[in-house]
C-alpha cells in the first residue's frame, strides 16, 4: 500500500497527549512519524489537512448493523459506509440480531462480512444470555475466541439480578466488559417517552427516570464483590451520573457512554408525537441533558456512542405507540459532539478522548492513538464544515433521524483504516480497502 | 368569525376566540334537535365516516345522529370489522377511506396521538373521537357547553375534575379548554392516577371533600376496572370510599353546584346513585349537548372550507328552517 503523509492539521492525540500543529506519517499501515510541521505542499497520496483536527480514528461502541436478519434495516456492508462517512473507522455492534450473535458461528459470520466489506473494523458483541432471553449464560468463551470484544443482551436490561451477578463474575475470566441496558421494566411498564411533563401533556405512557437509576444501582452493588467489568450503555439520567460518578469514586471498574441524542435533544422533541424522537432510553429533560454534559466534562461518562439503530421508514410511519424505538447516529455524531463540546464548553481533547481514546480501552481493541507504532486509523475533521442533514442522501440504508434538516457544523473529510482512505468527503466517495488488507 | 383549523385534533392550543365559536355554533344548533322533524339539509351530499379502533357506543352514535340531523351520508366501521385485524396499518387503513373521498373522518383509536398522525398525512378533515390517554374534544366541548348553560359562563368557575386523571383523554381536553375559557381547575385523586406535573396546570389534591369544596362543577370520571390490576389502587371498594361521589362528600360544594360524568358511569363505584340521579345531575343534558357539540364540528370542519354564517340569532341556526341555502350549492351556483 501507498505510503501517506497527512499534512498541515492540527493533531489531537489524547492517548499521547499531543494537542499540537504536527504531520503524520503513515507507512505499512502503522503510524511511522508524527513530525514538526514540514511545510511541504501535499504529494497525490498524501493528504491535506489544513483547517484540519487530525484525530485517531473514531471508534462507535454502540451500533446494530442488524445483520444477519434484518438486512432490509440495515447490512455490515451499509453501516460501515455510514460509519466511515461519519468518520468512524470502527464500530462495535449488538447482538440483536436474528439469529442473535450468542454464538461462535454467527460472530464469524459478522466478522467474515465486514472483512468482505473492508470499511470500519467491525467487533462484535455476544449476547450475554442464550437467545437474549435473560436466563442462561450464551456461551461467552467460544465467542470471545471467535472474536467478540463484550457482551450484552442490549435493548433488554437484565432482569434477573441473579444472571447479572454471575455474568460479572464468569466475564472477569476474559477481561471483556458487560454492557448494560439499564432499565427496571416494571417501573418502565409500558413507557414510550420519559415520564415528564411532556408526556403528562401528550397522554403517552411515562418512563421514570428510576427505571434506569434503581437498575445501575442494583448493578453498581454487585460489581463491590463480582469482579468483571461494568458498562452502562446509553446512560440518560441526571441521577444515573451521579451514581456511576460515586462508583468511580470508589474505585469500582464501571465505565459509562452517552448518546449524542441523549445530550442534543430533550422530551420537548416528542412533542408532536415525532416517532423519529422514539428511544430506549427516552429522550430525557433539559435537567438530565445538563447532568450528562457535566459527566463527560468530568470523566463520569468516559464514552459517546451512538447506539446507531436503524429501522424501516414502514416501522416509524405509525402511531407513536407503535413506532419502533431508536435513530440512525453514524452520521450525524461527529457534528452534534462538536456542537455539544462548543456549548458545554468541553475541551476538544476530552471530546476525542471520548470518541477515541476511551472506547479503544474499555474495549480493549487497537485504535484510540496516533501513538508511533499504532494502526493507522485515522479521522481527519475539519471543525468548521456546514452541512446539511438530508435523510436520503445518507450511506446507511435507514432514514430513521430527528435531525433531517438541522444545518450542522463539523464533518470528517477523510477516513482512514489500516493506512487505507476510505471516505473521502470532498468526492464523497467511499472505497473498501483491498480484502487482503482487511 | 371562522373556525380557521382544518382539523379537530384536541383543544389544548386553540384560541378562546376558538373555543367560544365552537360553543356558540354548537348553541346554535340546538333548536334542531328539539324539532319534529330533526334534519336540516346542512350537509347534504357530505359523506362523513367513523373508524372507531375501540369500543364505543356513546360517542359513535352521537356523532352518526349529529352527522344524520345534518344529512350528511354516515358510515361507521370498528375495529373488529375493519382491516386492523388482517394487520393493515392505521395509516393504509385511513388512505383507502381517504381515497373514497369523505369529508370528514372521526377516528377513535387506543394510540395518543392516531389523529395528530394521519392528520399530518391525509388531505381530510380528522375529528378526533378519543385517542388513548390523550385529548377527547367533543365531550370537553359538550362538557363548556353545559356548564355554560347552567351557569351562564366559564370564567371564574371552580371546576373538580375527580378520578383516573393519569389515563383520562376527558380530562385532558377539559384541562386544556376549560383554564383557556378561565376557570379554575381541580384535579381530585389517588397520587396514582393524578402525576405530580399536573401541578403545573391546575390544584391537585388527594381529598375529595377538599377537591369539592366550594366547586361549582364537579366531573367524576370512570373508573377503569381493569386498572385495580395494576396497583393503581387495592379495590373499587377502597376506590369508592375515598373518590367515590356521594352526597355527604357534596356538602361541600357550593349550593348551586353541577355534576357531570361522561359516562359509561360505574354506579356505587365513582358515583353513588342518589348523585347520578339526584337535583344536581346535568348528566342527561350532557349526552343531549353532545350531538349539537357535535353537529358543531361537522358543520364546521366537513361543509367543505366554506366561510360559515355569521353568528345568527337563536331559532334561525345555518341551515334552519326550509329558506336556508343549501350552501354547496350556493357555492356551485
């Protein structure tokens, strides 16, 4: 492959604590040098990144590719092109599939179509329990050796506190994390929004916010003697911040992420009963969007993820009831970050850090630096592009998003995985690396 | 004045001007009801259809009676007859009414927010007829109407509104209508059927004698059996004897208070029977103020986006008397 110089951009490298002018120099696929500035006009394989923040490469710990099953949604194929347009050069994906991903062959089967489709890096997750049913362990060992980076029964929290406990305890032996989706559905009932004054208003069932905190409490309590690693995905609440931040505190292994919908919108946005504003986790109060921006400020929340969930235009063209739950985020993360970071007043290396660095460690899978030696997966953004957003124009094959029409500030202008280009937004063109770089 | 909305959605957001147009127009009304011969060829050549997701018997026929007075053509279809049982969508389901060209749907449906949604999508005048916990219209309108006519006017009346707030379209929409007209509003019940935000919007309190105190109108709601299944309260015995409306619990209203319900009432559950049937009770006017409410509606949403008359006296209401224009035909002419 082609040797590559990324010239002229700003490098922001939380993992080596680099935040300067600087080159990079791109060999083999592995960062080979990141170099005082040489001022050399770009040759045809490098690229130029003047205006540009150049960043490790993003990496989406949350995302349902929806194959194998639910290919009409969405393929590995389709959401890694949403991915690398997005500036993603790996995503981690759930295990919701059809048939799920708790077990080896279907983990392959994941991994051997990304390798085909040869964009982001693809990590599965493995179902925590068989047939994300919430009773037996799925078989957790086999997965890991085929592949899977965590598991999780996402979009179905752990009922059982039971199975929870001896999830914690039997993953420790692999060192991979639970991710949990934390709500109490007996407390939720049958919510469709956050239980507010909008739905009061609206007359849609309410999900109280301590359906999510009494879970993350219950998990947190665990966790003192369980040994295993603890992810709350999607945290949306003001109190479920406070409680990861406690257990931070005390020094317990949990780690947390948050939606860019979680930190944007409010409840306000259900208002016309949008189904296309329809998540689990709701979208909470002003209140809780504050309590959550503070957390990634102060390291409480180390991740943001998208928790990319796309569904056909036919599953979000009914009434709110019975509207499926979630949006596509691939595409629209970097932005809104951005967006979030300029208002919240969060320093561009925290930001990174959550979008690169931390994913990569609490994974534990290659990316997160621009350290010399590393893979060079690699966002170049440029901060100030105005875009946009027109939902028909997007690489993912669903459609499923609030933000059509909202311009947007920030957009990443070249992707690379392995030392390999792979979004180009200039020409907007997405190109596989060859399979055997893959 | 004209009702500037093509649509009949719920009343939280239209204007007072709005509300007290519905309420005159449906006044207006009235005198045909009480004829011998109760139609008026208003609506001649409309077709009106009902698409009720949810059992009703009350509101379905008080719109096929408003809309038979007006002589529109009316077809009902339920649930159980309709498509939703072979999984239609709402959506097909309103398009393939829609693509017979009514000129007015009313929708009844188990979702908040079915009307809002096809609303937004079809190029037809939709009537709100109850969607899930949401807003009813029709019944907060017949509701001012009553109340109006009892009492000579809305503003600084002192309303209860006693029962399942939480799950309650009727106390939704008077909700909304009623603090617009400038009453006062009381939400009386159990802390599980009356959520704290309703704080924002009126006086809750969990007494029924305090709720009732120096009211002018009380409105009990009916209680849904079912929630006792779902812990919202023990029994409808314990039900009864705290929210239950009897008449020592009414001594504390005021002298020349009004009771309402929407029926279907549970009697000895939220409404004793020496109450329901007693001097207070303007139950029975409500189910007759509901089909000029309702001929109201109609009138206004499915006569075609024509300018309606200007407010005319009681005893010459549009489309009283056998002189009055047939207006789609005076528009063609």
């Amino acid at each position: 492959m082609p040797d590559c110089r990324i010239l002229g951009g700003l490098v922001i490298d939380p993992a080596s604590g680099v935040h300067t002018a600087r080159d990079v120099v791109v060999r083999s696929g592995r960062i080979a040098a990141v170099t005082e500035p040489q001022g050399v006009p770009p040759g045809l394989d490098d690229v130029d990144a003047s205006g540009c923040w150049v960043v490790p490469g993003l990496i989406d710990m949350h995302v349902h590719l929806r194959e194998p099953g639910y290919e009409y949604k969405e393929t590995v194929e389709t959401g890694t092109r949403a991915a690398v347009a997005g500036g993603f050069t790996a995503v981690a994906c759930m295990a919701n599939t059809n048939p799920v991903n708790d077990n080896a062959a279907v983990t392959a089967l994941i991994r051997d179509r990304a390798r085909r489709a040869g964009l982001a890096r693809v990590y599965p997750i493995g179902a925590l329990s068989k047939g994300l049913q919430g009773v037996a362990l799925a078989e957790i060992g086999e997965m890991h050796e085929a592949g899977i980076v965590a598991v999780s029964d996402d979009g179905r929290p752990i009922v059982s506190g039971g199975l929870m406990r001896r999830a914690l305890e039997y993953t420790s032996m692999f060192g991979i994390p639970v991710i949990v989706h934390e709500q109490d559905e007996e407390i939720a009932a049958d919510g469709v929004m956050h239980d507010g004054a909008v739905a009061a208003r609206l007359g849609l069932r309410g999900i109280p916010a301590a359906a999510e905190e009494s879970m993350i409490a219950r998990d947190i309590a665990l966790l003192e003697r369980t040994g295993g690693r603890l992810h709350i995905a999607h945290l949306s609440t003001a109190g479920a911040v406070a409680l990861v931040r406690a257990a931070k505190a005390r020094g317990l292994p949990v780690t947390a992420e948050v939606t860019p919908h979680h930190f944007t919108l409010t409840d306000q946005a259900v208002a016309g009963y949008d189904t296309d504003a329809k998540m689990n986790p709701p979208l909470r109060s002003a209140r809780d969007v504050e309590a959550v921006r503070q957390g990634l400020a102060d390291g409480t929340i180390d991740v943001i993820a998208t928790d990319h969930a796309p569904h056909h235009a036919d599953e979000k063209n009914v009434e709110f009831d019975a509207a499926a739950n979630g949006i596509v985020g691939l595409e629209t993360a970097l932005p809104l970050a951005l967006e979030m970071a300029r208002e919240a007043g969060l320093s561009a290396d925290v930001l990174i850090a959550a979008l690169s660095t931390n994913p990569a460690r609490v994974l534990r899978v290659t990316g997160g630096t621009l350290g010399v030696g590393a893979v060079a997966d690699v966002t170049v953004l440029d901060p100030q592009r105005t875009w946009v957003v027109q939902p028909e124009r997007m690489r993912s094959k669903s459609r499923n998003t609030p933000f059509a029409g909202r311009t947007m500030t920030g957009q990443a202008v070249v992707t690379m995985v392995g030392g390999h280009v792979v979004w180009r937004a200039a020409t907007g063109s997405v190109t596989p690396r060859p399979l055997e770089d893959a | 004045m004209a009702f500037a909305h093509a649509h009949l959605l719920g009343l939280e957001g239209l204007e007072r001007e709005d509300l007290t147009f519905l309420l005159d127009t449906a006044a207006s009304f009235k005198e045909i009801s009480e004829r011998d011969i109760k139609k008026v060829p208003t609506l001649r050549g409309k077709t009106v259809v009902s698409v009720f997701y949810e059992a009703s018997t009350r509101t379905r026929t008080s719109f096929e009676i408003a809309a038979k007075r007006m002589s529109a053509d009316f077809v009902s279809l339920t649930a159980s007859a309709s498509s939703a049982t072979k999984g239609e969508t709402l959506l097909d389901t309103a398009r393939n009414l829609a693509a017979m060209r009514p000129d007015a749907i009313i929708l009844r449906h188990n979702a908040s927010g079915a009307p809002h949604f096809l609303a937004a999508r079809l190029d037809c005048p939709i009537i709100n007829a109850g969607d899930g916990s949401h807003e009813h219209p029709t019944q907060a309108l017949l509701d001012a109407l009553t109340i109006r006519e009892h009492k000579g006017r809305v503003e600084g009346l002192t309303v209860a509104i006693v029962g399942d707030i939480l799950h309650s379209r009727v106390a939704r929409s008077n909700l909304f209508s009623l603090r617009t007209l400038g009453a006062t509003v009381r939400l009386v019940g159990p802390p599980t059927l009356v959520p704290p935000e309703f704080r924002a919007w009126a006086e809750v309190t969990h007494d029924l004698r305090e709720g009732v105190r120096d009211a002018d109108v009380v409105m009990m709601l009916r209680i849904q059996l079912e929630r006792q299944g779902k812990n919202f309260f023990p029994s409808t015995d314990e039900y009864a004897r705290y929210f239950g409306l009897n008449e020592r619990a009414l001594a504390a209203a005021k002298p020349d208070v009004i009771i309402m319900h929407p029926g279907p009432m549970n009697r000895g559950i939220e409404i004793a029977s020496e109450v329901a049937d007693g001097p207070y009770s303007v139950i029975m006017e409500q189910v007759t103020n509901g089909i000029a409410v309702r001929m109201a509606v109609l009138y206004l949403l499915a006569s075609g986006g024509r300018e309606p008359e200007p407010s005319t006296p009681a005893g010459s209401a549009p489309g009283a008397g056998e002189t009055a224009p047939i207006r789609g035909a005076r528009r063609s002419g």
